[in-house]
C-alpha cells in the first residue's frame, strides 16, 4: 500500500514538471511574439528606438542561456532595425544609445553582420574625431584665456613696476631731503661753534691788548691813546671777519632757486615696453622674469646693495634698446642683469661683510664670476648663452685688462660691455653724497674718460638716456 502511495506521488511530480515545463515554453513563446509583434509595428511606424527595445527584449526572452538560438524571424527583424539604429546614430550621435547597441551585440553575436560591422566602425571612427575637434577648440578657447590673462597680467605688472619705481623715486627725494637737511644742520653747528671760538678768541686779544695799554698809560698817555684806537680797530676787523665767514658759508647752501639738494634724480619717466613676441615667448619670459626678481632681491640683501638688481636692470633695458637691440633679445638682457652676481651667493657672506681684505680674500672675492652657473640651472637653454656672459664677463675691460679672461673691443659680449657700464654708473649715481658720491652727468664724465675699461659706445646711448 506505502509502495503504490509512493509510486504514484512521483507520477504525479513527473506530470506536474513536464506541464510546468510545457507552460513555461508557450508563455516564453507567446511573450516573444508580443515583443517582436510591437517591434514590428513601431519599426512600421519609424519609433525606431521603440522597435530597438522591443527586438532586443524579443531576443532576450528567447535566449534565456548560451545555448538558446534566437529564432530566424527575430534574427531578421533584429538586423534590420540595428542597422537602421545605427544610420540613425551617424546623424544624431547618443553615447548611451551606442553602447547599449554596442552591449547588445556582444550579448546577441548572430545579429551580427558585416554591414553592421562596417557601421559601427564608421560611427566610433565619427566619435573620435569629433573628439579631437572638440578637443582642438577647447585647447583653442584654453589658450586664447591663458593668453588674454598674460596680457593683463603683463599689464598689471607694468603698472605696478612703475607705481613701484615712482614709490621709490619719492622715498628717495624724501632721503635726500632729509640728508640735506642734516647736512645743513651740521653745518650751522659747526659754524656756530667756529664763531664762538673766535668770538672768546678776540675777547681774549681784547684784554690782552687793554691790560698792555692800561700798563704804559703811565709814562705814555698819548701812547696809550692810539693803542686804545689801534686795539678797537683790531676789534671791528676780527668781528668782520667773523660775521662774513658766518654768513658766507651759510649762503653756499643755497642758489637763486632755493635750497640746493644732493643727487637730485632725473631718471627717465617712461615705463618698461611690452615685448611683442608670441604668448609661449611672452609666458617664457614672464615665468624668467619672475624668477629673476626673487634671485636678485637674495643677491642685494646677501651684497648690502640696496634695489642694485632692479637699477641696473631696468638701466641695461633702456641702453639695449637705444642701442638698436631687438625687443626680445633686450627683454633677455633686462632678466640677465637682475642676476649677473649670483656668484656672489656662494661666497662667505663675513667676506662680503669686511672692511679690509687680505690678497687671498680679493681673489676669493674676484672668484664670483665663475660661481653663478649653480644658481642659474632655471634658465631656459636658448638663453643661457647671454645668461653666462652676463654671469662671468661682466668685469672685461676694453683694452683686455679685465677679468676673468682678458677679452678685449668686440671680443667682449655685448651684455658683458652694457652691464659694464651700468654697473659703474650706478654705484658711482647711488652714493650719498656725503660719502663721496657724484651727480649722474659727473658720473658720466668718469666713466668717459676710461675708453680702455668702458665701451663709448654704450657710454654715448647712456648720455642721451639721461
């Protein structure tokens, strides 16, 4: 009895399977043929991406495993309406639309055909040279932006490096003024003093002389009368002397304009020009510019040399220019010559500090020309050339009695000649003029009479400069 139980529980397993099996079938293939049925009529009706999803879930429901076949007519309609999906993609691009086609087809590879191949080829071929175009204008817009910010840049750095020079020339006829105030305080001390010695000096006379008188009034009372008259002639006479040397040396402070003023400056008011060069020139340059500044500011403060790099910098300009040199290349000389004593910066800073210098200590210090090229490894290749003349040949003479090679005339870089003189103007034009310092047309006069150290040529651009 448990027997025919058992028997025919499995039985009944068996049939409810096979129908369970058979349902499931014919629901598959009746849901295949609703979705290829919608595709066929939007395809019909042109909603081709309508038709898309319905073949593609045709397809789906019918190859539930790698081993299902996707039915001949499905096949058809699907290779049909992929095809047209892709000419529609030529024309109106969807990323998400193509690689959704593109999935499907590595999930369903019997859609595949050569036709469709092709397309899809000619589609990512589309894509990526759109890309590239699109890529082209974005780096176009890039740098029509970076240079549009390079020009205002450029322009606001111009506005402050004038700003800036003005700022200084004010702070410095401020200086001026009040040295030549001090000086002139000095001087009436000193004067004040000066006369009072000599005042307690003839007082002194004057007593000696009365005491002289007074002792041979005795025996000669008409002796002593003209000794009286003589002693206060000599009175007046001394007195006179006194008031005109107090007078006088105040009166040569000043002329018939004023108060006279040491070193007044007449540096040129004209700002720096733009160098017309390309924008990767002109950001190479920028980006030079910049990391010449903040070496020569290090080289000033480690030399005592106060705004030294930005003098003669701003000098080598000007006299390039004059001097027929082309923009870029002056704009190349303006960077060397903010940095041509970075030599410096290897030397002890307690030898750059003394006072008195021992031989050994002079040629130490002479050394600095041949230790800057550590200090300039930044500087672009195509312009290290002037970068290293400027470095190392800036102390030759015309006559070929300079260091540190002995090169004489034309032999000697034109950086190395302009620096030269620049150099010297500036120390000799910067000096108070309590140290000993001179005007700048005195300095120019100097340096005029050196022919065998200074190029005239330079030294001419230099007198029609200021």
């Amino acid at each position: 009895m448990l027997r025919n139980k058992s028997f025919l529980l499995l039985i009944l397993c068996v049939c409810f399977s096979f129908v369970s099996e058979v349902f499931a079938q014919t629901t598959t293939f009746d849901l295949s043929e609703r979705y290829l049925q919608k595709a066929e009529t939007a395809f019909d009706d042109g909603q081709i991406t309508e038709a898309f999803k319905n073949i593609t879930m045709a397809m789906k429901v019918t190859k539930t495993s790698e081993d299902d076949v996707v039915p001949a007519n499905v096949l058809v309609l699907a290779r049909t309406i992929y095809r047209t999906k892709l000419k529609l993609l030529q024309k109106s691009y969807s990323e998400a639309d193509f690689i959704e086609l593109k999935t499907n087809l590595e999930t369903f590879p019997e859609v595949n055909t050569s036709e469709i191949t092709k397309l899809v080829r000619q589609i990512e071929a589309q894509v990526v040279a759109d890309e590239k175009a699109s890529t082209k204008k974005d780096q176009q817009e890039f740098y029509t932006k970076i240079q549009e910010s390079n020009d205002a840049t450029n322009s606001a750095v111009m506005q402050m490096v004038e700003e800036n020079r003005k700022q200084f020339e004010r702070a410095e006829e401020r200086e001026l003024k009040r040295d030549a105030r001090d000086e002139k305080n000095d001087k009436k001390f000193m004067m004040i003093f000066i006369a009072v010695i000599g005042i307690a000096f003839i007082i002194l006379v004057v007593v000696m002389l009365i005491v002289v008188v007074v002792r041979a009034a005795a025996k000669h009372s008409q002796i002593q009368q003209q000794q009286y008259v003589e002693a206060f002639k000599l009175l007046a006479q001394n007195q006179s002397q006194t008031n005109q040397l107090m007078i006088g040396g105040i009166a040569g402070l000043y002329s018939d304009d004023g108060l006279k003023l040491a070193g007044s400056s007449t540096w040129s008011q004209g700002a720096l020009p733009e160098p017309e060069d390309t924008p990767e020139e002109k950001e190479e340059l920028r980006e030079l510019a910049a990391k010449c500044e903040d070496l020569g500011a290090r080289i000033d403060q480690v030399t005592g040399r106060k705004n030294n790099s930005k003098n003669v910098s701003e000098l080598v300009y000007k006299l390039a220019i004059k001097l027929g040199i082309r923009q870029h290349e002056a704009m190349v000389y303006f960077c060397a010559s903010m940095v041509y004593d970075a030599g410096f910066l290897s030397i002890d800073p307690e030898l750059l500090k003394a006072e008195n210098l021992t031989e050994e200590q002079r040629k130490e210090l002479n050394r600095h020309e041949c230790l800057a090229e550590e200090h300039l490894q930044f500087v672009p290749k195509r312009y290290w050339t002037i970068f290293d003349d400027a470095a190392r040949l800036h102390h030759e003479n015309m006559d070929g009695s300079g260091m540190p090679e002995g090169l004489k005339g034309e032999e000697i870089p034109k950086i190395a000649r302009i620096i030269r003189v620049a150099d010297s103007f500036n120390a000799l034009s910067s000096r108070r003029s309590y140290r000993g310092g001179t005007d700048k047309e005195s300095a120019v006069a100097k340096l005029e009479e050196q022919p065998n150290i200074y190029d005239q040529d330079v030294i001419n651009a230099l007198k029609d400069i200021i």
